[in-house]
C-alpha cells in the first residue's frame, strides 16, 4: 500500500503535474488567441460600418455642395436661373427634402414653390393689391345696383360700361367677374358660363383685392354652371382641371382657401361621378381622380412637413448656428443638426454664414434631408453589400432607440458593434450583430489549431501513463503478494520436516528408542523428511535458474522407459509404508528422445509427488510410457481429490495453489508444477492434465520424438 500511494504519488508529480501546467497554459493560449480573433473581428466589423456611414456622409455632402452651387447664384429667389438651379439640383439629388434660406427679418423661406399652400395669413406680409377705395366710380355704381337694389338688368349694363372705360387689365378682369356674377343671378346662364370660361382663359392669374386670384373661383363657377345646363362630361372635365391645377399650384392660395376650392370641387366631382352621366367612361373619371386625391394627399404632407419648419424652427436654427459658429469646426462648409419643432424631426444642414458677412442681411441657405429616402435609397443598399445575409445582421435606431431600418435576418443578442453616424447626423445609430465564432472552428482551421493539438496531446499522454502506471502498480504488486506468499510458505515447508528432523535426530542421540524396530522407523521419517527438503530445493533452484537463461540443458538421446522406471522405483520406495502402490507400463520399445536426465526426472518426480500428495484416501497411482505419433508421452495418474475446472487453467502458474488457503491441509510451495511446465517446454514438449474433482487427475508430459527416430 505504501508503495502504491508512493508510485501514485510520483506520477501525480512528474505526470499529472506538468501535464496540468502545459494544459493550462495552453488554454491560456487558446484564449488569448480568440480574444485576439474577436478583437480582429470587431475591429474588421467597425471598418465595414464605417464604409457604410461614409456612403451616406458622401450623398449628403453631395447635396451640400448642390445647395453651395445655389447659394453661389447671387440673383433673387425668383429668378428663371435661379429656378433652374433648383430644379437641377432636386432632379440630381434625390435626397433633398427641401431648399430654404434663412433671413433675419423674415425667417424661414422656400425658395421652390412646391408647398400646396402658404400660411394663413401669408399674404397680409405681402403685398397688397388695390382695394375698393382706389375702384373707379362706374365700378362702384354698378356694385351699388347690383348689391343694394339688386336690380341685375341694369347693374349688367353698368357693369359693361365699366368694362369698356377700364385701362388696368387687373380692374377689368375684376370687372368681368362681376358681370358673369350678375349674369348668373339674372338667370342668363350660359352667358355666365361663357363670361367665366374667358375669365379663366385670359385673366386667371388675376389676384383680387384681398389677394385671392380670380382662377379657382371661375373655374369653379364654370364647373357648376355647366351642371346646371345639364352638361355632366364638361362640368366633370371642368373639375378635375380645377382640381389638377390646384394640387399643381397654378395659384398661390392660403391654406384656407386652397382648403374650401379643394372641398368644393372635390364634392362636386363625387356628385357627378355618383350621378352618371349617358356615355360618359365613369371608371376613367373616377382613376383620375384618385390619381389626383393621391397626389394631393403625398404633396399636403409635404406642405404640412415644411410650413411646421417654417413657422418653427427658425429660433432653434438660428441658436444652434450661432453656438456651432463659437466651435472649433467653424471652418467646416455646413453645419448638420437635427432640429424638433411642431412635433416633427426634420435632419437640416445649413451653410456655415460667410465669415464677415452682415447678419441682419445675409441670407443662410440651408437644406432639409429627405431621411426616409436617405435610409432606404442610400443606407439600406450599402448595409446589404457590405454585410452579406447569412454572416451578420443590422439594426438602424432612431433617437428613441426603435428600430428603423434592419437585415432581412433579425438581429438577436447583444451588439457586437454599435456606432452613431459621422458627426451624430442624422440622430441614429447603427448595432452588428453576429453569433459568435465556432470554437473549434475557429481553432482547427488556423494555425491555433496547434494549441488544440497540444491539448489533445497531453491528455492522451496523461491517459496512456496513467493505464501504463497502473498497469506495472498492479503488477509489481500481485509480484511482491506473491514472492511473499512464496517466502511464507517455502518457510513453513522448510520448518515442519526441519522440526521433525531435529526432533527425531535428538531421540536417536539420547538413545531413548525402546525397540530397534522402532529406531529403523525413524530413520525411515529422516530419510523420506531429507528428501522432500532436498526436492524443494532442487526445485527452488532449478526454478531460479531456469527463470534467469542459466540453465542450460544437456539434452541427450535418452530412454525415457528407464528414466521413468528409475523415478517410479525411488517415489515407491519412499512412499511405500504409507501403503501406496504405483502401477508402472510402458507400451513397446519407445524411441530415443533429446532429454536432459537430471531436469526430466526432476518434472516426473514433481507429478509423482503430487499424486502422492493430493490422493486423498487412494493408495493407487499409474505411470505410463507410451509412443503418440511424432512423440512419448509420460503420464501419471492418479485417483485422488481432482482439481476444479477454473484450477486445471491455473495450476502451472508459479506459487498457485488450488483450493481454498484454509483446507489446504497438503503441504506445498505453488512451484512443483511450474518447474515441470518450464522443463517439459524446454524440452519443445507439452504438459496436459486432465482432471475430475473427486476422481482424479492425470498430467501427461508431451516430447518430440528424436528426428529420424520413431516409426
Ligand atoms: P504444490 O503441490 O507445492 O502446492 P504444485 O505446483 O505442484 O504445487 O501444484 C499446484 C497445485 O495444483 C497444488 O497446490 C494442487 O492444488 C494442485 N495439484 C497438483 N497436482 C495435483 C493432483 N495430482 N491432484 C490434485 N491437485 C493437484
């Protein structure tokens, strides 16, 4: 046991010990190493999403440089040249929401009229035109007729005299609306419609006073008279021009008005279309009309978008102009920020104001970015290319933190990248995902693949040196049970006949031996005592020298008839008082076989010794010599305790013993039959036994026969 906890011990500190540092450190390795990758990754990760916001940053520095090129144009907002920039500019970039400058004095303006409508209220900043004081007296007269005494006949007639004395174009289309309005109420309805029909043909764009333009309102006019003659397809014609011009802002209205021409003509259309009309194709009315009412609706939101920044953001533009202009990046050519005004967000980039330049004058031209077009149009191709499906996923956030934009893959976990846009505009950020690299993956397939290897490599040679070390623990073990096995019992063999020699030798000295009969006993009992002593050690010896290559066998031509004869007659003559008889044949002459005397007689003297031994109640034994086939066979038998089935396999190993320690009454040392086994193979020949417990037992020695021999 000692031992054992010392071998153990030793191949926990040689083995197990070292092996445990190798594996740790190289798993240290293997760490250090994945997080090497994984920084590898994020840092490959980061320069992908950066290509991404740089795509973005580049159209929107696009679109700067497109509103620097305008503000360049040093001509008036309404110009045709500076029209043109415009329109170039949207057409180039579709990613311009809006155009606006900034001015001191009033505010937000938009240089594109793309807006539906103006402000309520608009117009009162503007200009104004003439109103009834400045009229001319013919103009009044006929109002008065007309509203007063509400005598229509002669207020037409007046109005007609009006008419011809007007030099302004602007005062006689006012004039002509009035003549179709009296028309109209004097019941003269197709001369109105025709009135009308010129008012919008020639004097359309003619503002009222108040500033309302005549168009819509004769247009309108026109449409209902038309009904009212029972022309449905013209009335229907007539409307959804109203209507198209409207939405195609033919005339600046307010949005009040724009509000009630859209309601009116809008429900007249409905009419018409519900009313049906005698060959007139409803269903291409009825496309084109939700064509326009789309249409109204996508520019109204638009409309809403830019009027909300107009009435609002100007203070929170001009203080955040002011505080970047205070900032180190004063030389950047635009400042972007992101601005929340009327409950809307709106992403602007405005031109830095020229150094110098006079504030209360200096416009500041600026530009709302389209941020739904420039997520899907610029972005979301950009992230699809540069991040494969299948590899990674992305999210877009707003401010709030829900998701704008994201992979056809849904993104899941934790972000292993997260970024906002150049210079935090527009207010997003962008988060990779990616599941985490396969281990073994990761290591089999790159040169840390050693580091795994050297893994394996120690576990192997701590699991074959543990199977090695237990394996020869056990073994040296079941070696030293049974070396002390063999001492305890060759000593307890020695001691008995040792005992009873001395004891016998010392009667004999004192010559207390009654009888002579008695004395030739034990003289017998020394004799037969001495011989087993002198076996043992035989055996012991030729044993040991068998086992250590010293025994070198004389083999010579030898008759095995006489040998056995010679064996038979000594184990007789010694075991003959105890009553034994040992029956000796041999079968014909035999051949000569190669055999050293003295170690051969030694293996039949051990068989007939354990006949002797383990007969039990029997007093018979058989020795046969016989010729089989290529050999001679030397068989003992005997009728005695037999052996088991599991013993028969274990009797010629060394020190073994059949049967249990405690009814071994026999005395032996586990050697005899080993001896003859060593013997017998050293002759090139055989030892069988056969066996039956409680019948007997019978071991036959196999040798080859001398060649040429035999037969
Ligand atoms: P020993 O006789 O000294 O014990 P051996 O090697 O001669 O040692 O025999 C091994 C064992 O085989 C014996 O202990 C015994 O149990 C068994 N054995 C040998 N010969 C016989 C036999 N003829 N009959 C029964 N058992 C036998």
């Amino acid at each position: 046991m000692q031992q054992r906890r010392r071998i153990v011990l030793l191949f926990g500190l040689g083995i197990v010990l070292p092996s445990l540092l190798l594996g740790y450190l190289a798993f240290r390795g293997i760490q250090n190493d994945r997080a090497l990758v994984e920084k590898e990754r994020a840092e490959e990760i980061r320069r992908t999403a950066e290509r991404a916001l740089a795509a973005v940053d580049d159209r929107m520095a696009d679109a700067e440089s497109a509103l620097a090129k305008i503000a360049a144009i040093s001509v008036g907002t309404s110009s045709p040249e500076m029209a043109a920039a415009l329109e170039r500019a949207a057409v180039e970039n579709p990613l311009i929401e809006q155009f606006f400058y900034l001015q001191n004095t009033r505010g937000i303006l938009f240089p594109v009229a793309n807006l539906l409508y103006v402000p309520d209220g608009w117009r009162e900043t503007g200009l104004s035109p003439t109103g009834p004081a400045g009229d001319p007296a013919g103009l009044r007269a006929a109002e008065q007729l007309e509203f007063r005494q509400k005598d229509y006949p002669r207020a037409a007639a007046a109005y007609r005299l009006a008419l011809r004395s007007a030099q302004d174009p602007n005062l006689a289309a006012r004039i002509l609306n009035a003549f179709a309005r009296v028309l109209r109420k004097s019941g003269l309805l197709t001369e109105a419609l025709s009135t009308y029909e010129e008012i919008l043909g020639e004097h359309g764009s003619v503002v009222l006073p108040g500033g309302i333009p005549l168009g819509p309102s004769a247009a309108l006019e026109a449409g209902l008279l038309s009904r009212e003659l029972g022309d449905s397809p013209r009335s229907l014609r007539m409307s959804l021009a109203l209507y198209r011009s409207l939405i195609r802002r033919e005339w600046t209205l307010e949005k009040s008005e724009f509000e009630f021409f859209a309601g009116r003509v809008k429900g007249l259309i409905r009419e018409l279309l519900a009313d049906g009309a005698a060959g007139l194709d409803l269903a291409q009315f009825q496309a084109e009309f939700d064509g326009l009412a789309g249409e109204e609706a996508e520019a109204q939101g638009r409309t809403e978008r830019a009027l909300r920044f107009q009435i609002g953001a100007a203070p929170a533009l001009r203080a955040k102009i002011a505080a970047s202009a205070g900032q180190a990046g004063q030389g950047s050519p635009s400042v972007r920020l992101t601005l929340e005004t009327g409950g809307l967000s709106y992403d602007v980039s405005v031109l830095s104001p020229a150094a110098g330049a006079d504030g209360a004058t200096a416009r500041i031209w600026g530009l709302i970015i389209d941020a739904a077009r420039l997520r899907e149009d610029v972005l979301r191709p950009a992230l699809s290319d540069l991040f494969p499906p299948g590899e990674s996923s992305w999210v877009v956030r707003g401010r709030d933190g829900a998701a704008l934009l994201s992979s056809e893959k849904a993104a899941s976990g934790r972000p292993v990248f997260k970024t906002n846009f150049v210079s935090n505009f527009p207010d997003w950020a962008l988060e990779i995902h990616q599941p985490p690299p396969r281990l073994i993956k990761t290591f089999l397939l790159s040169r840390r693949g050693l580091y795994s290897f050297v893994f394996l490599l120690i576990a192997g040679i701590l699991v074959f040196g543990l199977i090695l070390t237990l394996r020869s623990v056990s073994h040296e073990l079941e070696l030293a049970r049974l070396k002390s096995d063999f001492v305890s019992t060759v000593s307890h063999e020695f001691k008995s006949p040792l005992t009873s020699i001395r004891q016998l030798a010392e009667m004999l000295q004192s010559g207390r031996v009654p009888s002579e009969e008695r004395r030739q006993k034990y003289y017998d009992v020394l004799l037969e005592q001495s011989e087993r002593l002198a076996l043992l050690t035989d055996n012991i010896l030729s044993l040991a020298k068998i086992e250590s290559g010293r025994a070198a066998l004389k083999l010579e031509s030898t008759d095995i008839a006489a040998l056995v004869a010679d064996v038979t007659a000594s184990i007789q003559e010694r075991v003959r008082h105890e009553g034994f008889t040992i029956g000796l044949g041999v079968d014909g002459p035999l051949p000569p076989v190669a055999a050293d005397r003295s170690a051969l007689g030694q293996a039949v003297t051990n068989l007939l010794d354990n006949a002797v031994k383990y007969s039990g109640g029997s007093r018979k034994i058989e020795v046969r010599a016989s010729h089989e086939g290529q050999a001679v066979a030397i068989a003992v038998r005997d009728f005695g305790i037999g052996i088991s089935q599991e013993d028969r396999a274990r009797v010629f190993e060394r020190f073994y013993r059949a049967g249990d320690a405690l009814t071994r009454t026999v005395k032996g040392s586990g050697l005899g039959l080993a001896l003859v086994r060593e013997i017998v193979e050293a002759h090139r020949g055989k030892v069988l036994v056969e066996s039956e417990p409680g019948q007997g037992s019978l071991f036959t020695i196999l040798l080859p026969v001398l060649p040429g021999e035999g037969k």
